[in-house]
C-alpha cells in the first residue's frame, strides 16, 4: 500500500494568508486545490512538499466569490468543483465546451474533489515518471525526479511528460485569461503563455503565485468542441486531445484555433490547421486540409499509452470530426 509521507498542513483562510505562510514555509511547501493530482504524487514520492497548504478554506477562490458573467465574458472560480463545472445550468448552456471538457475529466467521485484551477495546474504525465518509487529506482530515476536521464528521448537536454489536462487545450483554443496573486501583486497571463514546453518546468506561474481567477470570453459569434482519446471511457488521462475554434461571420469561418492535448508539455496549437480553414464554410474539402496539416507536426513519443503511429493517424481522425461537430452546429 501507498502511503503518504509526513507532512504540515495549513489552512488559511485568505488569500493574503495563504501568500504569507507560503514565503514563510519556503520552496518546501506547495499549494493543494482539491488533491487528486497532489496526494497520489506524493505517495509514490514524485513531489516531497514538507508543508501544505490547502487553498479549499479562501472564500474569495470558491464559486460564491469569484464565478460572474460579464458583459465581457464569464469569469470562473479556481476552487470550483468539475463537478460544479459539469452541473452548472448557465455554463453548459453558454459555454457548453467548457462543461464537456470537464465531464470527460476522470470519475464522478474524483471530480467532486478535483477543482477547476488543479486541472489547469496539472502536473506533466509520463510513463517513465508515473510509477511507483521502486519501479522508478530499479530503472535509476528520470530526468524529471530523482534522475539524469529523460527516457523517452534519452539524448535530449530536456523532459518529455506530456501535458494531460483536459481543459488546459479548451482554455488556450477558446482565448481565456488567467489572473496571478502572488507576493509581487496580481497579474493577467493569456492561457496560452501560461503553460510551456517542458516537462519539468511546464508552467509559467511562479511556485508562490496563486491561480485567482479564470476569463473567458464572451460568445461573440464563436463555437468550440473538444475531443478526447484514451484507452476507456472513463477514468483514464488523455492519449490526445482536440480543442477546436471557430468564429463565424456570415457563415463562414472568420477566425480558428486548433489545439492538441497530451501530446507536448504545453497544449499544442497547430496554427497550419486553422489557416486552412478559414474563410471556408468548413466544407470537406477544408476540413480534409487542415486535417492533414494537424496530422504532418505530430510526432507521438514513448510517453503515453498505445502505438506511436496510430496516435499519429488518430490526431487527423479527431481534428476532422471535431470540425465536421462545428459545421454541424452551424447548419442547426
């Protein structure tokens, strides 16, 4: 049995606290949202953190506090439960890509633990990291805990572990905002800079900042879809995800992003993929384009589960019917 190490756990009860007690704690301590993703990494020891502290108590983090429509969009609570996300009424109804993403995200059980802000925080995933710490050990570590060497691609510089969030791809496709608290004060990083392409440092967030608020914006002519593969139909990580955008204007596309999940360090938009559609009516001959141009820079790694050349195939199986989803909205 897995247990969990020693550790201090605080509870603040604002977020001046929280930012306080994190200085004071010093690079040992880590934030905790709903836990599903910490708690199991630290019981196989993939993150050690002597203290931490537990943002479930801040009020102004919850729902009540912070999630609000506005005439510039929907701003959404960090501590926000998937559960909440998936059940909310004005949410699937205005921002159904949003309730969708989070429904696929696990089990029902977990995601009325799981919050908004920890799946947007997710830790990086891999084969070679997420084993317990003997598999690990028997193997001499990996570049991303405890070792030297990046397993997947042995000779690289860098770690691999791929990006799992499921509404990490949403959030950069669809154009969101991230508001920052930190010591230094607050500030506002586009979703699409607030990840990067390392499995090791995969977030632009600094370690004693705190996810405060989420911004969508408005529904401003735009439709999105996301879909996901993964060996079940529930439960498991994504082996890719599809994020697609698109705005109209008289029936055509105006503006589109494509974004693929778990397959880099950071949600991958492929910008080819979306200039091919545009200014099409998302005919089949337009999808079949940016289909291909999805399909060309995708490069599978020994990362995640199933072979490396149907993942490939099934990233331009997934883009074309994402697409053929948004033209069928519009001709409803």
């Amino acid at each position: 049995m897995l247990r969990l190490p020693s550790f201090r756990y605080l509870e603040p009860r604002t977020l001046k606290e929280a930012l306080r007690w994190k200085s004071e704690s010093g690079p040992e301590s880590m934030y905790v949202a709903g836990g599903t993703d910490l708690y199991p990494n630290m019981k196989r020891r993939h993150q050690e953190p002597k203290v931490v502290i537990s943002l479930a108590r801040i009020r102004a983090l919850r729902p009540k506090g912070r999630s609000r429509k506005a005439a510039s969009g929907l701003t959404l609570a960090p501590m926000m439960t998937l559960t909440e996300l998936v059940e909310s009424e004005g949410i699937r109804e205005s921002y159904p890509v949003l309730a969708r993403a989070a429904e696929l995200i696990s089990t029902p059980i977990l995601r009325n633990m799981g919050t908004l802000g920890g799946n947007l925080c997710l830790d990086t995933r891999c084969n070679y990291y997420n084993q317990s710490y003997e598999w690990r050990k028997a193997i001499n570590f990996c570049l991303k805990k405890d070792g030297a060497i990046c397993w997947v691609a042995p000779s690289s510089p860098r770690c691999w572990a791929v990006n799992s969030s499921d509404l990490a791809p949403v959030m950069v496709a669809i154009g969101a905002d991230f508001l920052l608290v930190g010591p230094e004060g607050e500030r506002t990083v586009a979703a699409a800079d607030f990840y990067q392409n390392d499995g090791i440092d995969y977030l632009s967030k600094h370690p004693g900042e705190i996810l405060a608020e989420i911004r969508v914006p408005p529904r401003d002519g735009w439709e999105a879809t996301y879909w996901k593969l993964r060996r079940r139909g529930s439960f498991d990580f994504p082996v890719l995800g599809v994020a697609a955008w698109v705005r109209w204007e008289e029936q055509k596309v105006a503006e589109a992003r494509i974004v693929l999940g778990a397959v880099a360090s950071q949600p991958q938009p492929v910008p080819e993929a979306a200039a091919a559609i545009i200014g099409s009516r998302l005919d089949d001959e337009a999808i079949e384009e940016a289909a291909l141009a999805a399909f060309r820079p995708s490069k599978p790694m020994d990362n995640t589960d199933f072979g490396l050349a149907w993942r490939k195939e099934m990233t331009r199986q997934f883009v074309r019917g994402a697409l053929k989803e948004l033209r069928s909205k519009l001709v409803e």
